[in-house]
C-alpha cells in the first residue's frame, strides 16, 4: 500500500507536507525546467511588497559554515506584477501556491494582502514578520508580541485566505509571540525565519556583507528552529505548525515532523539541490513504506 502524504493544515490541504521556502525558489516558476512543480506540497513566493524593490546593494550573500548569511533586502517586482504576469502562469501547475507578504508598515501588509486575496489562484497568506518596522527604527515585527498581534489582526480583517505567521527566531522566548499571533488571528505558525548575524572578512577587514548585518539559513540553524516549534508545539497544541530551518535530507524533514510539525519548508538546501523538496517527498514516503506506517500524520509529534 502507498503511504498517505496528504495533509491538512486546517483549510490549507497538502497532497505532501514538503513545501519550498520564501525566497529561496524565486517564484516557482524560474525551477519549472529542473522540477516537477507539481510534485511539491506548495510553493511559497518569495515575499511580496507593494512597489518592485532592487533590494540592498551586493555583496548580500555570504558563505559561512554549515551555512549562508544573506541580506537581500526583499527584492521582488511587487504585488501587481507577480499577480498579472507570474500567478497565470503558475497556477496552472495546480500546486498550492502560498504568497509570502512582507512590509515595512502595517497598511502595506495589508494593502499587499488585499491584493492578494482578490487574485484568482492563491491558496493561503504567509506573512513575513521578520521584515524591519520603519516605525520603530528598523526593528522585526517579529520580535515583540504586540506588533506581532497589530500585524496580524490588520491583516486577518483584509482576508479570508488561510493565515499563516511566520515567526523570527532572533527571540529569547517565542511562545508569547506565538500565542500572540494565534489569538490576533493567524491560523497557521511558520518557523523559523533567519537568524541575525555578521560576518567579517580578516583579509580585507570589511564586513562581508554591505549592510553587514545578514540573516543566517541552512544546516547550522536547524537546531534553533527544532528548539522554537519544540517550544511553540508544547504551548499551542492545536495550531498546525511548518517547521523551517536547515533542512536537507529526508531525516532532517523526519525530525521536524516527529516534534510535530505538519508540514516542512525547504529553504537554502534549494540553491544545493533544487530537486530536494520533490526527493523529500519521495523519501518521507519510501520511510513510511520500510516501516509499516500507512500515513505521514501517524508519526507527528510523537517524539515529546
Ligand atoms: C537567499 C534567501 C532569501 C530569503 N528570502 C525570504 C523571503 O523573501 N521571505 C521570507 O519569509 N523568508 C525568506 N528567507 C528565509 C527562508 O524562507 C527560511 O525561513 C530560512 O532560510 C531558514 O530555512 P533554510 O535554513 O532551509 O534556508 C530567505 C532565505 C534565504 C537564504
């Protein structure tokens, strides 16, 4: 017997829970000749602004170890553009496709949600709380539990989508962030985002980086996110979680799934391997398969 790889993250339903992460799969589309799109659980857009953005100037990328420090800056053509030009198109390969929202004020979450949410063909919301609040110097909305909720509810009035949060790591303790993002609303928790960090170049003593502060992704930062969604799974047991951070083989998705996460998000391993999400997928089933297990919902959360 096949294994069942289909879930369900309330309204958000998966035929796998192998997902690629923001911004780290363009917008789906730039993959279609390497990967069967219609082969991943969902694709997530990288995230969304009202205007096109350039993003920060280069260097934004730096190799580090069991890792990569970027500072992108959230280039992308802007709402509008993605509507008319990519969404047509990607939304005949029939794969969920999640758009990523990204802000520097609460009204341009929202105006970028609304748009969103009138588009013919997205399946749910992401929102990208790791964006800097102008309003308050710069500062992620992610970290504060309150601006956290402010985004939320404004966003959760613009639409009927399915909500999901995406929660920054670069806390002391995420379980009030969590807890506030669910009461204001959000349906669904993604996490983690990247990790702050810097780094510095001994040859030419510069920062790698030109805005030299980056965020950190890939292998080094999977034991923060299995941390924040061990946590986040013990406060609200109720809410469907997407677990991302550092995953790059069928074990490490196996892990997250294990401390309970529905769904996974594959994110810089993309730039390795872009056929990752799809041999994920394949090899969550081939493990269920070797085990005598009929269904990928039977193992989550069972490691506590
Ligand atoms: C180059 C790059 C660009 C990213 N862009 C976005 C983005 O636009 N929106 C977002 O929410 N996360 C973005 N992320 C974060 C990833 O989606 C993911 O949360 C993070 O990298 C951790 O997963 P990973 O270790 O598998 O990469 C980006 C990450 C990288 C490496």
């Amino acid at each position: 017997m096949t294994p069942d790889l289909s879930v369900a993250l309330g309204r958000l339903r998966l035929r796998n829970p192998v997902m690629v992460a923001a911004g780290t799969f363009g917008y789906g589309l730039d993959y279609r000749d390497l990967v069967d799109l219609t082969q991943l659980g969902a694709i997530v857009t990288k995230s969304l602004t009202l205007a096109p953005r350039m993003g920060n100037p280069p260097p934004r990328v730096a190799e580090t170890p069991a890792g990569m420090l970027n500072a992108i800056g959230l280039q992308n053509d802007g709402v509008e553009a993605f509507i008319l030009e990519t969404l047509p198109r990607l939304r005949e390969y029939g794969t969920p496709i999640v758009a990523s929202v990204a802000g520097e004020t609460i009204e341009e979450y929202v105006q970028v949600a609304m748009k969103l949410s009138r588009a013919e063909g997205v399946a749910a919301l992401e929102l990208n709380l790791s964006c800097p609040n102008q309003a308050r110097g710069g500062m992620e909305y992610g970290v504060h539990p309150e601006l956290t909720a402010q985004v939320v509810a404004a966003v959760r009035q613009a639409t009927d989508l399915p909500l999901i949060a995406k929660l920054s790591p670069n806390v002391g303790d995420i379980t009030p962030i969590a807890q506030a993002a669910v009461q204001a609303g959000a349906d669904i928790l993604c996490l983690i985002n990247t990790v702050l960090g810097v780094a510095v170049d001994a040859r030419t003593r510069q920062f790698r980086l030109a805005s030299k502060v980056g965020g950190l992704s890939g292998p080094a930062v999977k034991p923060i996110a299995l941390y924040h969604l061990w946590r986040v799974r013990q406060s609200l047991p109720e809410t469907p979680l997407i677990g991302v951070g550092g995953i790059s083989s069928v074990d490490d998705a196996l892990e997250f799934i294990l401390l309970g996460a529905h769904a996974v998000q594959i994110g810089t391993a993309n730039y390795v391997q872009p056929t990752l999400a799809q041999e994920v997928a394949q090899g969550l089933a081939a493990y269920l398969q070797e085990n005598g297990i009929d269904s990928v919902t039977a193992i989550r959360g069972t490691v506590r």
